[in-house]
C-alpha cells in the first residue's frame, strides 16, 4: 500500500511537470492569484486563467465575471429591506457561498458612500451590517429617537 | 456650539466663524463657557487674560449672581480683542467677547447644587443666561455664538435655552459620530424636562414651552484625496443626514500649520491664515451660517 508522504511526493512530481509546461505569463498569473490550478476528475490538472476583470485576461483565456449568478441589485435589495444589524447579518451569512469577496465589494459600491467597499471578506461584511442598518438601529438607541421629526 | 465630544474643533470654528461674520459686517459678540478658556487666549495673550479680564471681567461673575436681586450687568463683561479692532475697521462689522473663567468648572457644578437644594431655582438658573442676552445692551448684536466646554453640564444647558440655533462640530469618525446620538439625547430630555417643569413654575410668571433646538452639523477635521473625504470618514460624512440630522455642505479640513498657530497671534485664520483653500472654506461655512440664521425668526 501507498504511504501518503509517497502520494504527496508524486503528486507534487506532477504538479512541478505541469508548472514547467506554463508560459511565464501563466506563472506570473499564478503567483499574483490572477489565476488558479483547479482540480478536475481524470488524470489531469489544468491551469485556468485569470478571473477578476478588473486586472484584465489574456485573450482566449476562460474568464467569468467576478459577480457571476449573483444579482447585485436584488441583493443590495434584499439588504436595505433589513430592519437589523442582526438580519443584514444572517442575511449574508446565509449567502455566504455566492457572496464572494469581489461580489461583496461590488454589493458594498452599490450600497452607497455609508458603506466602506474595502478589507477581506469578514472586514466587508462588517462593512455593510455597519453602513446599512447597523447605523440606524445604534442611532436610534443611543439618541432614543431624538433625531427623528 | 456645541459638542459634549471634546477636540472636535468647537473653539476653533466659533473664533473662525465670529471673526468670519464681522468681516461681512456683522456685529458680534462670542461668550467663552469652557474653562479651559482657548477661546478667550485666541483673542487676548495669556497675560491679558490673567491680568485684566480674570479679576472682574468673565462670565463667571454674571453666573454668580443667580438667586441676587442685584448684581452686575452683563454688558458689563463685554472685551474688545485689540488686535482686531484695526483688521475689522474697513469692514464695519465687530467683534466682542466675554471672556472664560478658569473657575466656570466649579460654576457648573454650584448651579447645580442649587438646584439640588432649591428646585423653585429651575428656571432661574436654566434662563439666567437667555435673561442676560434680553437686556437692551445687547440688541444692537447681530449674532452671539456661545463656545461651549465639552460637556452638557448647566452652563451648557443655559447656553442651548439662550439659542436659536445649536452648531455642532463633529468629527467623521465613529466616536464623534455616536456621541450626535448621545448629545441629540440628552439635548430632547432636557427640553422635554424644561417644558413638563412649566406646569409647575410659580402662577404670575407666563413661560412659553422651550421648543427643541434647531441642530445642524459641521463635519471638521475632515480629510481629502482627490478633493473628495477619504472612504473611512465619507462613510461617516454621509450617514448622518441619513439619520435626519442636518449638515453643513461645506467640510472643514485639518491642517495643524493652518489652525495650530492662529490663536498664539489673536487672529483667526479667516482673517489673516496663510491657507487660501482653508481660508475659502471658512468663508463658504460663514454664508452657510448666514443663510441658516436668516431663516430664524427674530
């Protein structure tokens, strides 16, 4: 029977094959996270190109969008229907999966200047509980509705 | 002016926004609340201050004579900042000052152990400032401004029943931010604490319920990238018209080589400041002023 270590040694055998068979470009890719070795059933693994927009793809590379299958609007929607910190917060967190970092940024910029569009994806979330009804609801309890006419 | 919240730029803006106004030709009068006194040593030298207003010129000895039937005037506290009186001629606008005491602390809290023994005291104490703005030395102003210290003690109180409007300078940042809440609060429960005492104040004497305080924000100590807030107070900035707090449109910047220096040579940046942007900023801030304070009935 195989030891792992000895599987681990093969596969990183194949892994450094296939490295060596990528253009530098393809490794620049790699190494600025523009791009990704995705696993695949078979006996092959296969380098995919760039995917965030912003930073621009080779031509004829497979890219998708960075908010592919997500509605922004229907999601910034869905946030400012929130009452709550607490319901923005189970609200994203029960959409964690699709909502992606460069979704998020997107989502926080459609939200509005009250939202800081910056940080990893813990600082985002926080971010938008914060700049949508987090404010509102910490105003309204610190002011004891002393700003509403 | 008014902000519990502490190195907000509250002194800065009332010298700024008084020596502002003068020079469209106003006439102006400031009262310094804040022991702490800054307001009075950006306009008088240290040594001025100590030795000719603190024995008998400040505020402080208007405050004494709550609950006596006879004491000073308040006119008679009024300075004249001499090193703007050359600069405001050709204007035909002025700007005079009642100095702080460095004792108003003790003030505060003597106002409010009278209260504490004699609650009938409530309007008298609470009025006594609005009481001395009524005397007829005092209709030939334009525009008093009332720099607060950072705290809504009784002074503080005194000075938002003498106002028609409440000035707020606030930093874009979170802190400064909540306490708008803390001091929206404490501002209504005051007011609503006032008008439910008005039932109760003796019969002969016809007081009108206080309504509450027109506020309005002045974001300071703002700073730009490109012309526009960077994104950490941006977010701030626009929040609180959101709330239903009204803003001023234009945002005081920070620069301590503009700010830092103006008070040690008793003029305020708008008059003399080497900063043309900061200058020009402070002028639009004036005719916003103007503007709002036009818009109150007299």
């Amino acid at each position: 029977m195989t030891q792992p270590v000895e599987i681990a040694s093969l596969v990183l055998k194949q892994v450094g094959t296939l490295l060596a068979k990528l253009t530098p470009d393809q490794l620049d890719g790699l190494l600025q996270s523009r791009g990704q070795l995705v696993y695949h059933e078979g006996d092959v693994i296969v380098p995919v190109r760039a995917t965030r927009s912003s930073q621009g793809g080779t031509a004829g590379s497979r890219t998708k969008p960075p908010n592919a299958g997500v509605d922004i609007d229907a999601v910034v929607a869905a946030i400012r229907a929130c009452a709550t910190g607490a319901e923005v917060q189970a609200y994203l967190d029960s959409h964690n999966r699709e909502l992606t970092v460069p979704t998020l940024r997107a989502v926080a910029k459609a939200l509005g200047p009250t939202v800081v569009s910056s940080g990893n994806k813990p600082d985002l979330k926080r971010n938008i509980i914060a700049g949508t009804a987090g404010f509102r609801e910490r105003s309204d309890a610190m002011s004891a509705g002393a700003w509403r006419t | 002016m008014i902000n519990d919240k502490g190195g907000v730029g509250k002194t800065t803006l009332t010298a700024n926004l008084g020596a502002g106004l003068a020079a469209r030709g106003k006439r102006v009068l400031l009262i310094d609340l804040d022991p702490q006194a800054s307001l009075t040593v950006s306009f008088f030298t240290q040594n001025e201050w100590l030795r000719d207003l603190l024995p008998g010129k400040t505020i402080k000895g208007w405050y004494d004579g709550v609950g006596k039937t006879a004491g000073k005037s308040m006119a008679e506290l009024i300075t004249m900042p001499p090193r703007l009186t050359q600069i405001l001629a050709p204007t035909g606008g002025s700007l005079e000052l009642i100095a702080a005491h460095r004792d108003l602390g003790e003030v505060d809290i003597e106002l409010a152990a009278t209260l504490m023994l004699d609650p009938s005291k409530f309007f008298a104490v609470h009025e006594r400032l609005r009481v001395g703005l009524s005397e007829p030395d005092f209709t030939n102003y334009d525009v008093v401004l009332i720099d607060c210290a950072p705290n809504f003690g009784m002074l503080a109180r005194t000075a938002v029943a003498a106002s028609d409007l409440l000035v707020v300078p606030t930093r874009p940042d979170y802190l400064s931010t909540a306490g708008l809440d803390s001091l929206g609060r404490k501002v209504t429960g005051w007011t609503d604490e006032y008008n439910r005492r008005l039932g109760g104040a003796p019969k002969g004497v016809r007081r009108r319920p206080l309504e509450r305080r027109p506020m309005v924000v002045v974001f300071t100590m703002v700073q730009l990238y490109n012309g526009e807030p960077v994104e950490g107070q941006r977010s701030y900035i626009s929040r609180v018209p959101q709330l239903g707090v009204p803003t001023f449109d234009t945002l005081i910047r920070d620069n301590k080589s503009v700010y830092g220096p103006a008070p040690e040579h008793g003029v305020p940046v708008i008059l003399g400041g080497t900063g043309r942007s900061h200058v020009r900023e402070l002028r639009e801030l004036v005719s916003e002023l103007l503007i709002r304070l036009e818009k109150i009935p007299a």
